[in-house]
C-alpha cells in the first residue's frame, strides 16, 4: 500500500470519523502500518478536518499538543503535534459534558490564547508570539482516542486531530506585560480534591513558544495562525483520566478558573 495514496488517505479519515461518530474503536494505524510518516498523518487529519467543515464546522483555532515533558514522556515522544479546533469542539466554562458521547477520554488543564492579529511565518519569534496576543485564559481539553488503546504513536495521534475531543474555555483576560506566564502556577482538581499541578514553564520552556511552534509548522502547509483565533499551548502535566459524575476544575493565581462537570 502506498501510504501517499489519495484513496487510502481518505478512507483512513472518513474511519476515524466514524469511529467517533459511531463510538467504536479502530486499530491504531501504526499497528498495520509501523512506518506511517508524520506528513501522512497530518494529510489524514486535514482530511477528516475538510469532511467536518464540509458539514457544517468551523475552524476556531489550534492547539498544540504534547508540549511539555510530562506529556512526551507520557507518550513516549520527543516533538509536539498539533491539532485543528472547531466551533462544535468548544465548550464554556461550567458547561456539562455527557461521558457517553467520548470513548477512552482524559483531561489536561492549559494556558491559552485568543490572537488578536494574524501570526505566521518561517521565522515567528517570541516578542512577536507575545505582541499578537490578544487575551489569555485558562482551559480544559479533554482528548479521547478513536483508537482500541491509548497505545498510539504520535502518528497515531496526528491523524486523529492530536486526540482532541472537547475544549472547555475560561474566561479571557488581556495579556499584560506584567503576566510571568512562566511561573504562572496551575492546580488541577476532582471533586473539590486538587490532583495535578504545573507551572506555565513546563510548555516548551514558555507557553509562548508555542504560538512560535504552531506558526512554523502551519508555514509549511502555506497557512498561519489568524486574529481571533483560539490556540491551546499544550498540558502542564501528564493527562488524567475523565470519569463519569466528577467536576474538573483548574485555578491559577493570575488567571480566571475554569470548570467542567461530567454526567
């Protein structure tokens, strides 16, 4: 099988699809396929991505994912990936989200950005990533696999819009210059009991590093990141399991807290 096949791109997308649609897990790609190269997987999701658009969705923004040590080293990867967001993605603070509609999902608590002018480039540096910030909140992905086992390969992950199923938004505040978003410390709760920390630091070194590293990667689809848009800079720490019947919270000093409840 020819990998670059246009056939087997799409068929690969419209699978995970209905794996998620339809809450049945597919093998992982790598299984069949152990070679997959990352430009493949990242065909297979912008495919998936155009069929969803194609429906009806709308891209909001990005995210980026694996970002920190405690993720890679949780998935056994050295290099972030990155994933598309989608109007029908996005939740707000205190919304309730239902365990059913998800198969295998877990949660990670982030700091993110909503742009307030155009970011892209070969070259995008860190004043830059900084000026074209409009506001930062706080927020929690929940990512889900349409795969039988969280067993993936970055890959894996890729294809399937880098694992992200839900994105719960906090209330955004202005970036401030005075906002050391590298020490901004985050504490992730259940159920009133705090359960995960991580300082912003822990997200490529600066939260902001990754604005810089989305805006490179996008440069060489011939896309960018646009004002308005939302992006996620990556986990503080390893993800948690998401279960039925809990309350995720995750609080910060300089920034407003962000909720989610599971029936």
């Amino acid at each position: 099988m020819d990998e670059l096949d246009d056939r087997w791109i799409a068929g690969t997308a419209s699978a995970l699809l209905s794996a998620e649609y339809e809450r049945v897990p597919i093998d992982a790609l790598s299984v069949r396929w152990p070679g997959l190269r990352l430009e493949t997987a990242y065909r297979v999701q912008a495919a998936a991505v155009e069929r969803r658009i194609a429906a009806g969705a709308r891209v909001v923004g990005h995210k980026a994912g694996v970002t920190s040590k405690a993720m890679q080293d949780q998935m056994g990867v050295g290099e972030p990936d990155s994933g598309v967001l989608l109007d029908d993605m996005v939740l707000p603070t205190g919304s309730v989200l239902s365990r059913s509609v998800l198969l295998q999902p877990r949660v990670e608590a982030e700091i993110a950005f909503r742009l307030g002018c155009d970011l892209a480039g070969p070259n995008v540096g860190l004043d830059e990533a900084r000026a074209a910030v409009k506001e930062v909140f706080l927020a929690l992905e929940v990512i889900d696999t349409r795969f039988a086992s969280w067993r993936i390969t970055v890959a894996d992950s890729i294809a399937d819009n880098a694992s992200c199923a839900r994105v719960v938004t906090g209330p955004m505040v202005p970036l401030d210059a005075d906002l050391d978003l590298l020490a901004e410390p985050l504490v992730v709760s259940v159920d009133g009991t705090a359960v995960a920390t991580g300082q912003g630091c822990a997200v490529l070194g600066d939260p902001l590093c990754a604005l810089v590293w989305l805006a490179g990667r996008l440069h060489r689809f011939g896309d960018g990141l646009r004002a308005g848009q939302l992006v996620l800079a990556g986990a503080v720490h390893a993800s948690l399991p998401l279960a039925a019947r809990s309350t995720v919270r995750v609080r910060a000093p300089h920034l407003p807290p962000t909720e989610l409840h599971v029936r």
